[in-house]
C-alpha cells in the first residue's frame, strides 16, 4: 500500500506514516496481523527475513532487530500488545 488511509491522522491532521516490520514465522508477529486483517487495517510491512536490508533499517531506527515492530513517524513502538493496544486506540472507523 503506497500511502495510508485517511484514518491515521495524527495531532496536527497530518496523515502518520506507519511500517510494520516483521516475519513470517514470528507468533507475536502473527497477532498483529491477524488484529489487523479481522479489523480491516492495512499498513506497509516490512519482511525482515524475506530482505536483510530490512533488518538493518529496523535496527537503525528502532536500535535493535525485534519484530515485531510498528514505525510511527519515525518512532519505534515494539511488542505485540502494544501496537495492538495502538491501533485500537488510534484507528477511526
């Protein structure tokens, strides 16, 4: 997906910029994109076993490799329930 819906503004109106990194194989990885697709979100993700280069961005912005991860504006936010817990929060129906 190339640009996010309308339904991740932040504060000023601005549409956020969001990246979920993860695998394939992760469990925790798992439920946020089962919490995703049973609430019809969609967001850019990032496979980083599927692209190593992926993995260095994530270290780069985050520090370190864990997945998964949500990219909020440029802002690391890791742990399953935490992005789940975000979403929740943030996404407007």
């Amino acid at each position: 997906m190339d640009k996010l819906d309308s339904r991740f503004r932040g504060n000023d109106k601005n549409m956020l910029q969001l990246t979920l990194y993860h695998f394939m194989g992760c469990p925790y990885c798992q439920r946020v994109r089962d919490f995703l697709s049973k609430e019809g979100i969609s967001v850019p993700m990032k496979d980083t076993h599927e692209n190593p280069a992926y993995r260095d961005e994530l270290i780069k912005i985050g520090g370190k490799p864990q997945v998964p991860c949500l990219i909020i504006d440029g802002k690391a936010l890791y742990e399953s329930l935490d992005i789940i817990e975000w979403f929740k929060k943030n996404y407007k129906k």
